[in-house]
C-alpha cells in the first residue's frame, strides 16, 4: 500500500522562502550596524551560515526517511 503524499502550496513555499529571506537580510543589516571588531562579526555570520546548513540538511534527512 502506497501512502499518499501531500506537497506544501506555492503559497505556503513562497512565504518560507520570503521568511527566510527577510530573517537573513535582516540579521545582516543588524550585523552591518553592530559596534563590534570584524572577527566577532565574521563570527557571528560563520554561526548564522552553520545554522542554514544544518537546517537544510536535517529537512533533507527527514524527507528521505519519509
């Protein structure tokens, strides 16, 4: 027996992208205004980028298993 499987909306698609968009952007321009050395402002970014890439890969991961 094949379960049936469901697929998010184009709308629901378009407003995580714009989500993720609008967080990214913003967090950098926060990062650009920031009073801070470059080091700990590359650190910063270093961090938010391993957050993206663990993100994607754990969605990646649950998709196959299911």
């Amino acid at each position: 027996m094949n379960p049936i499987q469901q697929q998010p909306s184009n709308a629901f698609i378009a407003a995580a992208w714009a989500a993720l968009f609008v967080g990214f952007l913003a967090y950098l321009i926060g990062l650009w205004n920031a009073s801070m050395l470059l080091n700990e402002k590359g650190y910063y970014l270093t961090v938010l980028l391993y957050g993206l890439f663990s993100a994607v890969s754990l969605q990646k991961k649950c998709a196959r298993l299911s």
